[in-house]
C-alpha cells in the first residue's frame, strides 16, 4: 500500500491545493517516513513471500530469509532513525525469541544444500554467536550426525535382519552364537560404509552457487553416490518452511474457522492436504468429481 502510494506523491499534493478541504495530503516528514518504513518492510515483504512457496522447496531457504531480516534490523537499529528506532528495537527483540527457537532446525537443510554445507554455518554462526559459535556448531553437527545414523540404520535393517535369520537357522544347534557374529560384521560393515558417505560428501568443495538452483535434481542425479544423504534431503527438504500463505501473513482478519470450531480429524486433513497438491498439479482452474475420481484411479494403479 505504500509503494503504491508513493507513486501518487504528487498527486496528493496536488489535490491540497486545488482542494482547501482535503486536508489528509502527507507532510514533507510523512513522506520521508514512508521511505523509512518501506525499506524496513520490504525484506519482511520478501522473505515472507520466498518462505511461503508452495509450488518449489523452501527448507533450505528459510535460514537465508531470516538472515536477511537479522541484517536488516541491524542496520535500521545502528542508524537510530528517531521514528522508528523503540519500535526496531522492539523487532529484534521479538526476533532473537524466534531466532533462539528455530536456528538449529533451520541449519539442518543447509547443511543439505551441497552450495553450503558446514563451512557456511560456521562462517555465519561465527557472525551470529561470537565466541559461542564452536559450541553452537558442535550441536548442529551433532544433531545431522544422530539424524544420519537413524537413516542409515533404517537403509540397512532390513537387509540385516534378513541375513541373520538366514545364518542363524542354518548353524542349527552347533553354535547358537553365530547368527550374533553375522550381525556384528555386518552393522559394523554398514556404519563404516555409512560414514564414509558423509565424510566424502562434506569433504566436497561446495559448489558454485546459481540463483536458480534446483537442489532436489541435484540430489536425483547424486543419489546413486549418497543413497542415505539423498533419502535424508528427499524427506527434510519436502518440509515446507511456512504453511501460511503470503497474502495470510500480514492480514489483520480473523480466522474464518477458530481452533476451537474446527473439527478435522488428522485423515481429513490429510485428504484435504493431498486434494490440493493434486488440484495445483492439475493446472486447471475448475476441478469436477470426475477428474478426482479419474486422479483416485491412477493413484490406485
């Protein structure tokens, strides 16, 4: 609304004179307030709208956003314009909250953008952190390493159990043991081919960054080199960073169904989730029974 209206500056001032009723025109300070609040909102403004795609990957773009806002505060509270400095320092103050909350769930995907990685966190939690930021990467790495072994162990579970039945009912009764020597050699075979995947995969020079990225190909084309990484990105990455929509997002109206009316189950919302993927998919603007009864029957087969 003020982007618009500033296009109209003149037009304003214009009315005023013609019109010595219309006494609404903004001052000359009004204005110069406009451009303070418009710079200060836009990255708002952006870094909703990024976040709040629904139609491409937004996990590993949600650590960047915020970033963005970070910097942006920063700046507007270092320059201490008069007008709105109480009310950017009450932004930062509201935002480290959010800020302390969610910066280790929002590393995890970064660390699954093969543009970043781990040097990346560092570089930006030396930034973030100070001299807390070794401690504050430790977790992160801890945290994807606990996340890697519960996918790796999940690829190689049923393999290995299947094997050690196999051993154990062929030992028979000679050693009863035997079948726990198999498991032993083959979890530790597992883990050390597991970790050897990470390794190389952080070992890897980032690539170049591009604007236009699309890291879920990437991940498609490498998969055959990091199964376990590549089953990780598949599933952390289709995460959405916000299930609001942009347009919802700064809107001053009410919900039109509270918390305490509504009375979807899980599987209804489930279904409901799923019908709209489809109905997006389906590129159409009008969406009868018969083209979902025709999307339920290809699904069936």
């Amino acid at each position: 609304m003020l982007n618009t209206a500033k296009h109209y500056k003149s037009v304003f001032d214009s009315l005023a004179v013609q019109d010595v009723h219309y006494t609404y025109a903004p001052t000359f300070d009004e204005w110069e307030r406009v451009e303070v609040i418009c710079g200060l909102l836009d990255v708002f403004y952006d870094a909703t709208k990024v976040i709040s795609g629904s139609k491409y990957h937004t996990s590993n773009l949600h650590f960047h956003e915020f970033w963005k806002v970070r910097i942006r505060l920063q700046i507007e509270e270092s320059e201490v314009d008069p007008y709105i400095y109480d009310t950017v320092k009450y932004m930062r103050k509201k935002f480290e909250k959010y800020w302390n909350l969610s910066w280790m769930a929002l590393s995890i995907p970064v660390i699954l953008d093969p543009q970043f990685k781990y040097p990346f966190l560092q570089f930006r939690f030396q930034q973030a952190f100070g001299d807390n930021a070794p401690s504050q990467f430790s977790k992160v790495k801890s945290l994807f390493g606990q996340m890697f072994d519960e996918y790796a162990e999940m690829s190689n579970s049923g393999s290995t159990q299947q094997e050690g039945v196999d051993i154990g009912m062929g030992t028979g009764n000679n050693d009863l043991l035997a079948d726990w020597d198999h498991h032993l050699s083959l979890t530790t075979t597992s883990s050390n081919l597991a970790w050897s995947e990470l390794d190389s995969y952080l070992k890897k020079t980032p690539i170049p960054r591009r604007d236009k990225f699309d890291i879920l190909s990437w991940w498609q084309m490498n998969s055959f080199e990091f199964p376990i990484l590549a089953r990780m990105a598949r599933d952390i990455l289709a995460v959405p960073a916000s299930t609001v929509a942009s347009e919802s997002a700064f809107s001053t109206g009410g919900r039109v169904i509270s918390d305490y009316r509504s009375r979807l189950t899980p599987e209804a919302a489930e279904a409901l989730i799923c019908l709209q993927d489809w109905y997006r998919a389906s590129g159409s603007s009008e969406l009868t029974m018969e083209s979902i009864d025709d999307m339920l029957g290809h699904e069936d087969s």
